[in-house]
C-alpha cells in the first residue's frame, strides 16, 4: 500500500446515497436481471433439445452445464482484467459477449453448436458477475455496501421471474400445435430475445464513471479525483474537498499468487469452499427443476409454480439485504447456508420414490422443503457477493471474487451432470451430498470467517 494521500474509501464513505447509487444500482442490476434470463434460459429449453436430439440424461447435463463451464473461464478472466483494465471496461464487454452468444444460440444446429454457443454465452456471463459486483461495491459507501449489492442478486430472482415469465409467453400462449411461432421453432424465437441486454450495454458506457479504486490504483489521481466529483454532483452535494494524492493498493501487488499470501491464503480457500457449495446446490437443483416438478405432478402447473418458487427465492434475498446490515455479513451467510441445508433435505424426501412414507403430508414437505431451499440458497448467494467483494483488498478484489467464483463454477458445472446422473438412483441420493455440504459450510463460515460489516474498503 502507498503510504501517502488520503484513502479513496474514506471519501467514498462521506458521500451520501442518492441519484448517482441508484443509477449504478438500476444499471447493474439489469445487467444482473439480463444474465439470470440467459443463465437459466436453457433449462426451459432442455426438455425440448432432449426430445428433438434424442439427448441422454447425461449429455443434456452436459448442454446444461456448457453456460457454467464458460463461466469458469470467465470468472478467471474476467476478475483478472477487470483488476489491470478496469471494472467498467470489462463489464460493457462481457454484456456484449453473453447478449449476443445468448441470441445466436437460436441458430444452433445440433447438440455440439449448442454447447458451443452456450460455452461462450457463459465466458461472457462470468466476466459480467464478477466486474459488475467489484464495480457496484467500490461505487457505494461501507454503510449501505453489503446491502445494496445484496439487492444485486435479488435483481437475479427477479430476471428468474421475467425468464418463467417470457417461458409461458413463448412455449404455452405463442407456439402452435406444430411448436413454431409463426413458422419458427419455439425454441429458436425465446433464445433470439437475448439480444435485447444490449442496450444495457450502451447505457453503462455511456452513463457510469470508471472507479475511483481502480483509477486511484492506477495513479491516475485526476481521473480518480473526477469520479469522486460526478458521485457528488449527481447526488446533489458538494464535491470533495480534497484532489488526491489518493492512497490506494500499490499496482505491484496484483497477481493470483496474492490470493495465497499468508494473510489471504485462509480466507481464499474459505470463499472458494462456500462458493462450491452454494453453485453446486443452485445449478444441481434449479438447472432440473421443470423436469422434477413435472415428475413430482405438478406438470399441469409448470409454469405457475416455478412462478412461486422464484417469488420465495426474492424474498430471501430481500430478507438477506436486511439482516446482512443487522446481524452482519458472517452470521447471514452462515445461518442462510445452514438453512439451505436443512430446506435441500427436506425437499429431496419427499420427492416421490425417495423411499420414505411421509404419508399425506408429502406434499406439504415437498413445497415447503423447495421453498425453504430456495429462499435460503439465493439469500445466502446473495450475501456471498457482498462479503467476497469485502474481504479481499482493491487491488486483488476482482482476481478473488474472480478465481474463487471460477472453483464455484466447477462444482455449478458439475451439478447438473452430477444430479442428472445420480437422480436415476434417487433424488434423496442425489441432493443428500448437496444438503450436507451447505451444513458443513455453513458451519465452517461462523467458526473461521471474519466480519466485514461497515468495514471501509482496503
């Protein structure tokens, strides 16, 4: 760290919230809306890509997974230039790169062009969830931080409800008897919508200041100075007082190899194990979640029901946003994870042929089970991207959101193949791994984790 010069976050934190946070908040968050629409698209796709390529549980696991493992590299990547050529730069780039590969998937001529477009669409995916939640943090002082991008993943569950929305709309009300739409294979018409997060794109290059950590880091002292002054003005307040120099992490001290230093080694290897966990129970579960509804019977009612199910996931990360300012960053997440845990099991027994006779209350356990799941699943992945974007310093903040997001998307890529194949055995075989894990992490967190709540960005 430089030793001189006022530190860029203590005027960030002088700055009170107005106009200037709630136009980086409605942007990012529709950049977050935007890419749960793309994330989620092809599970609603999947039954139909299982028919008409004849798609094995195994392969269509693999198709499902295609976005994720994309993500993997994007994460990687994404984090890392996000660290050297900015937060803004990189996000306008990665909302290109997923709205236009989510598009040209509708021109897929088979199962490898598809994992193929997929694969891409999720490169431009990871890039995007990694500088969008170092960008919105480093734009918001430490008193609201975890709360506001804790609203950011709750702008996820509400693109989960425009995406069951948009499903209903292509699939049941649009597509004919022939299952086209005016000529055009459903499927091809609902993928080709995602195009539409473009404009996004435009209005982030257009509106949002680059930030100030990232310029202060750079040297750039007029640049960092300039960002400060146009949260202020947009906020209607007075600029600050001071012009720099402003002391922030020394630009030597990127790199992955950071993340393992002695001091950071710990909570990297933490981060990275509640990332696991949370991907593997997200994408294990939801990626085949219209597949184990219908087979639990509840086909006649998809789409209203998974319409619910995504109204609970909001509210947990609602829920999330509130508590995270009361009870802190650490006892949230762990409590929401340990939670999850609880509601994962429940919903896996009772899943019907799960071999336990839960009588007549099997469908109360059932719903009650995926809607605890889902609350508290979103709730804590909420809070894991306020408290990984926390805990690492500027300088490294977008390398670890970054690499520990990719060793998440490991395990969100394996989760669909890993339930898919492990469902023909059970579904409480299936999920029983995933319930536990999210206890153990959970646990972990509160015994080892350190509390971020109203610390001011390093």
């Amino acid at each position: 760290m430089d030793g001189q010069g006022q530190r860029i976050g203590d005027v960030v934190d002088t700055i009170p919230v107005g106009r200037f946070h709630w136009l980086v908040m409605a942007t990012v968050g529709g950049v977050w809306a935007a890419m749960a629409m793309s994330i989620l698209a092809v599970s609603f796709a999947l039954p139909t890509f299982i028919e008409i390529w004849n798609l094995s549980g195994f392969t269509a696991g693999v198709l499902g997974s295609a976005s994720l493992l994309g993500m993997l590299v994007g994460n990687t990547v994404g984090g890392w230039y996000a660290d050297r050529a900015g937060r803004k730069r990189t996000l306008v780039a990665s909302v290109v790169t997923f709205s236009v590969f989510t598009a040209l998937t509708a021109l897929a001529v088979g199962l490898y062009s598809a994992i193929g477009l997929r694969f891409v669409t999720g490169i431009g995916l990871g890039g995007g969830l990694v500088a969008g939640a170092s960008y919105l943090a480093e734009q918001l002082p430490s008193q609201v931080r975890g709360r506001f991008v804790t609203y950011l993943e709750a702008c996820f569950s509400v693109g989960s409800i425009a995406v069951v929305a948009l499903a209903w709309g292509v699939f049941s009300v649009l597509t004919g008897p022939d299952g086209t739409v005016g000529g055009v294979a459903a499927w091809r018409v609902f993928f080709a919508a995602g195009i539409l997060p473009l404009g996004l794109a435009v209005v982030a290059a257009r509106s949002l200041p680059r930030s100030p950590y990232f310029l202060a880091r750079q040297g750039r002292t007029d640049a960092a100075t300039e960002a400060l002054e146009t949260m202020a003005v947009l906020n209607r307040v007075e600029p600050p007082s001071t012009s720099g120099p402003w002391r922030a992490a020394d630009p030597d001290d990127t790199g992955y190899r950071r993340l393992f230093d002695p001091e950071l080694v710990g909570t990297t290897v933490l981060l990275a194990s509640l990332w696991v966990v949370v991907n593997l129970a997200f994408y294990g579960i939801f990626t085949w979640l219209p597949d184990t509804v219908a087979n639990a019977g509840y086909a006649d009612d998809l789409y209203r029901f998974l319409f619910v199910v995504t109204v609970f996931q909001l509210t947990g990360q609602l829920s999330a946003a509130y508590l995270i300012e009361v009870l802190g960053r650490k006892w949230t997440l762990g409590g929401f994870t340990i939670l999850g845990g609880a509601g994962t099991l429940l919903f896996a027994a009772a899943i019907p042929g799960a071999g336990i006779d839960l009588g007549a209350a099997r469908t109360e356990a059932f719903l009650f089970g995926l809607f605890v799941m889902g609350f508290a699943v979103l709730g804590a992945w909420a809070v894991l991207y306020a408290y990984t974007s926390e805990v690492f310093p500027t300088e490294v903040r977008s390398t670890g959101l970054g690499v520990t997001g990719s060793i998440g998307k490991v395990a969100a890529a394996a989760g669909p193949v890993f339930f898919g194949t492990l469902a023909q055995f059970g579904y409480l075989v299936a999920l029983a791994p995933v319930a536990v894990s999210l206890f153990v992490a959970g646990v972990a967190l509160l015994v080892w984790g350190v509390e971020t709540k109203g610390r001011t960005l390093l």
